[in-house]
C-alpha cells in the first residue's frame, strides 16, 4: 500500500500489481470478483508491458495523510485510453475515462498528461491501459500542489525546448538562403521532424495543433520513420559517404529503401509489426550512424567530429530514458525524466557546430590554397623579372658584339579556377597533386599538405585538366601525372603520389596510364 504524506510526487511503479484482461470486457464488477492471487506483483517503476491486443488493469491500494486531494498521473504518450475506477474509503466508486485517442476535452485538466482525481479519501484504484504500441505504465500519485509544480516546470521546458529548436531552424535556415547548399536545406527539415516527434511523444501537438483529432494520435511509427529516413539522408551528404566510404554509402542506401516502405504497414493497421520493425529499424540507423560517422572521421573527415559527439549524446540521452522506464534508473530527477528532449536539443546544437565547423574548414582551406597560389605567383613574377633583366644584358651585349644570346622565356602560370566560398580560387596547376570526386563537389589536394573543397563536379574541371598533363585513373581521381612517385601493382594498381597518398588504378584505366608512365 502506498501511504502519501507529503505534498510531492510519487511513483505508484512499485505499488501496483497488474492483470492482463484478454477478452477487453472487464468492468468493475468482474475486477473485485477477481481473487488476490489473479493480480501479479510489478517491481519496476514504470512497467513496460509490451505490444499486446488485450487491456492490461492495474490496481493499487492508496491510503492519504495528507489534508489534500490526491491525483493520478499518467505521464505516457502510448495509452491510447486509460479508464480509471476509484473506490473511496467509504465504499463508493467513480469512474473515469479519457487517453490520446479520447477528445482533448474529456480531461480533467486540460494539459498533456493524463491526469485523474483519487479524492481525499481513495483507498483501492484500478486503472485499465490500452494501446496499439508498446504499453509503459508510468504512473505517479500526486497532490494538488505538486502537481502544479510538475506543470510549472513541464510548461517551462516545453517552451525552451521549442524555442531551441526554432532557433536552430531559422539559423540553418538563414545559411541556406546564403549559400543555396541542399545540406543545409536537408538539416532544417530535419529539425522540423525531430520538433515534430518530441511534441508528438511529449503530448504537446495534441494539446495544440489537433485537439479535435485525437485519431491523429494513432500514427506513432510514421513520424518516427520519416524523421529516421532524414537522419540518415543528411548523413549521407555531411560526411560524403559516397566519395569516402562507398561500401557504407550502398548500404545506407538500400537500408533507405526498405525504411521508407515501414509506412505502409500503419496505414494498412498492421500492428504490432509496425510498432516492432520501427523500433528495431531505429536501433540499426544508430548501430549504422554510428558506425560510418566513426570510420569518415578516422578516414581525416575533420568536419566529422561534431556529429559524433551529437550523434554520441543523444544515443545516451536513448539510453538514460530507456533504463529509466525499465526502472533500473529509479531517480524521477527532471533531467532523467527528460532526458529525450534534452539530448535532442544537444543533437541539434551539436550538428548546427559541426555545419558551422563545416564552413570554418572549408574557408581555411581556401585560405591556405590563396596564400600558395600568391606564393607562386610571386615566385613566377621574379621569374619573369630575371628574364627581363637577362635579355636587357643580350640586348646590350648584341649591339656590342653583334651576337644575341637566346634564352626562352618562362612559361607563363598556368592556373585552375575553382569556385570556393569566398570566391573563385586561382590554383597553379603544378600545386595540385590529384582531384577526388565528393558527389556534386570535388577535392583538390595540394603540395603543402593542404586540400581544397570545390563547389564543382570533378566532370567541369576534367578537360582543362587533361590537356595539361592531367590524367582521369579511376571514376572518382584525376591525378596530376609529374606528381606521381611509383606504381603500386594490383588489379588496377595503386599510384603513390608525392604526398605519400595512395590514388586507385581503375582496370579499364590501367593500361594506358602503364604506357604514359613508360612502364
């Protein structure tokens, strides 16, 4: 029996025992003919009763010494109804029926809890749970001022929470408009999603966007599935998995596929299947996000380390809330009890950083490719000036003597345009040691140990290229050929280039570069 004394609030989770009614017809009447022994003891503090067609009641035994009236709070989003019958210390009964699929007005108190009046004096209550998702009876006894308190708060981070994620959405948004680059556009959608399956979780859509609709409240897994299939699709842009990790790439694409067909099992009703494959689809997008996000970043993404932290801290922020509702995490602290929000928040911070971190990298970069190409250029122009200087001495020399002495004059720099951020960089062709392609973007490594983000297909820059001196060796590498060091043999064969990287041979490519290189 749980005895309240004091104005807080108390999970019932350890006070309850529970009873599976399979035919879904139990009332009152048949619940107290029920013998002590048919309610099975519950130890966890919110027990999680799984996916099942049939009604679960709980009953629990409550005795208050305080002057006030108690409440029962239901703080979990897949109780599609909850019917409650409390039984007085007198003997009488009231019963009380609301849940998401019930109308938003049918609640005692209009907010996104399921909240129901025990009375002054309750002294048995059976609460019956149904749903067409996994079933988590987190339930607390409350009294008026606590529960007060518990909405204060509820309402104040509700509000952070959105606020939070409408900042970082304008914010991304703001840089779209800026740079007209799809990653950011697919990011901004992303925060839509993720703003839309918390509000959806937390109770706070139907409070107020759909009180009128509460059979919108029936698509759990959809909202769920989009936000995953937008996860993933901005993963695949920001850490360029196609140009990095092709194999990774293919996989995430054909997991793409059959993530966006999870749809069709709830618009057919095909539960709990749909519940199950959502949440396991869920579980191998983070063993996935993680897996690629660790490998681009031990691959020299630097741009990478951002996401892995969002990435890392919402997984735990997944794992604090989920030990919490299998009640191995006791604490009702407001951060564990929240703690799915939070670590949304975080993400969303952590991967606006790792887009700003992004840009950071992209203009250092241009950076460094400017001052190279300034230092060329001014090495080229002393060039010229040596050669002008030498032929005013054979000028002078040739009317004195009558003899000219020739010299050729210096080729002129040669220069590839690459548009950057800040501009279009002018790049000497004899810096550049090889071109990789990244999608609708390339990758030009230079000989200072530098590289250049280019806003370009390699395809564009492909013909200048190759008429000088430049070869195409494989789909993804244009190399410059006085840059390369040795021949690797292999199937294709592998290029050690003078920065000691290692550039592919494509088989088809193989021959004809064997007989440029002579070998």
């Amino acid at each position: 029996m749980l005895h309240y004394r004091e104005s807080k609030t108390i999970s019932l989770g350890s006070y309850l025992q529970f009873y599976e009614d399979k035919s879904r017809l139990f009332g009152i009447e048949q619940l107290q003919k029920l013998p002590s022994k048919a309610f099975q003891k519950n130890t966890k503090t919110a027990p999680n009763f799984g996916v099942r067609n049939s009604k679960v009641w709980l009953k629990a035994s409550v005795e208050n010494h305080s002057t006030g009236s108690l409440y029962l709070l239901c703080d979990e989003e897949n109780i599609f109804r909850i019917e409650v019958y409390v039984i007085d210390q007198k003997g009488a009964i009231r019963y009380y029926k609301t849940g998401f699929l019930e109308k938003y007005n049918s609640r005692f108190f209009q907010n996104n809890q399921l909240t129901v009046p025990l009375g002054t004096h309750p002294q048995t209550v059976y609460i019956g749970i149904s749903g067409d998702a996994t079933l988590l009876a987190s339930m607390y006894v409350t009294s008026e001022k606590a529960l007060a308190s518990w909405q204060h708060w509820n309402d104040t981070f509700e509000g952070a929470f959105l606020g939070w994620m409408l900042l970082v959405f304008l914010y991304n948004l703001f840089i779209f408009v800026q740079l007209r680059e799809r990653l950011y556009l697919t990011y901004c959608v992303y925060v839509i999603t993720c703003t839309f399956v918390v509000i959806r979780l937390e109770g706070i859509g139907f409070d107020l966007l759909w009180p009128e609709y509460p059979s919108f409240n029936r698509w759990i897994d959809t909202p769920s599935v989009v936000n995953t299939w937008l996860v993933i699709l901005f993963a695949m842009q920001f850490l360029q998995t196609k140009a990095i990790v092709r194999r990774l790439h293919r996989i995430l694409q054909v997991y793409l596929g059959m993530v966006s067909c999870l749809p069709l099992l709830e618009f057919f009703n095909v539960r709990p299947l749909s519940n199950n494959l959502t949440m396991l689809s869920f579980l191998i997008s983070c063993a996935l996000l993680m897996t690629t996000a660790t490998t681009v970043f031990w691959k020299g993404l630097r741009q990478a380390r951002f996401y892995l932290l969002g990435w890392t801290v919402f997984l735990g922020s997944v794992v604090v809330i989920t030990l919490w509702k299998m009640g191995i995490i006791t604490s009702t602290h407001f951060l564990v009890y929240n703690a799915f929000p939070i670590g949304t928040m975080l993400e969303a911070a952590l991967f606006s950083f790792a887009l700003a971190d992004r840009i950071r990298i992209f203009r250092q970069e241009a950076d460094d490719a400017r001052s190279l190409s300034l230092k060329r250029l001014e090495e080229n122009e002393k060039l010229l000036t040596e050669y002008q200087r030498v032929q005013e001495q054979n000028r002078q020399l040739q009317e004195k003597d009558s003899q000219g002495i020739s010299q050729d004059a210096p080729q002129p720099l040669k220069r590839l345009s690459v548009p950057s951020m800040n501009g279009v960089l002018l790049l000497p062709l004899s810096d550049i040691i090889h071109v990789q392609a990244m999608g609708s973007y390339c990758t030009i490594f230079l000989t200072n140990q530098k590289k250049v983000m280019a806003s370009k297909p390699l395809a564009d820059f492909e013909p200048f290229l190759v008429e000088n001196e430049f070869m195409r060796v494989h789909k993804s590498h244009l190399i410059n050929l006085r840059q390369v060091v040795r021949y690797v043999k292999g199937d294709g064969g592998t290029l050690v280039m003078t920065d000691e990287s290692e550039v592919s041979v494509s088989r088809t490519k193989k021959a004809d570069l064997l007989a440029i290189l002579g070998i």
